[in-house]
C-alpha cells in the first residue's frame, strides 16, 4: 500500500524545501524586518513599518522557495 502512495508523488516534489523551514526564515525575516521599520518610525523616515516588514518578508519567502535540497 505505501509503495503504490510514494508513486503518486510527483518526483520535484523532494526538490522544494521544507515548509517548516521556509516558515521559520521568513518569521526571522519579519521580525527583523519590523525591528528595522520601528525605527524608521520612531526617527520619522517616510520607509518605515509595513515597508521594511513587506519587503523582507518577500526576500525571504522567494529566496526560501528559489533554494534546493
């Protein structure tokens, strides 16, 4: 039964990386990235919170995807 399920799966599935993986950089990314809009905020820069937050959250997520095994 499991020989005929491990068929199923297509074989570029092993090459994308680990959902756990991918979800931990991107918190780390987050996080650090709106440490950083804090203070853009606090010193008034008009690239503050949602800016640095957004934009490394989408570095992460596309460098997490664009790695292999």
């Amino acid at each position: 039964m499991q020989a005929r399920a491990k068929e199923r799966i297509p074989q570029w599935f092993g090459l994308l990386p680990k959902a756990d993986v991918v979800m931990g950089v991107a918190a780390t990314s987050l996080a650090i990235g709106l440490l950083i809009g804090v203070e853009r905020e606090r010193k008034a820069d008009s690239r503050g919170l949602r800016t640095f937050g957004l934009v490394s959250l989408l570095g992460a997520l596309v460098a997490g995807l664009d790695r292999s095994n």
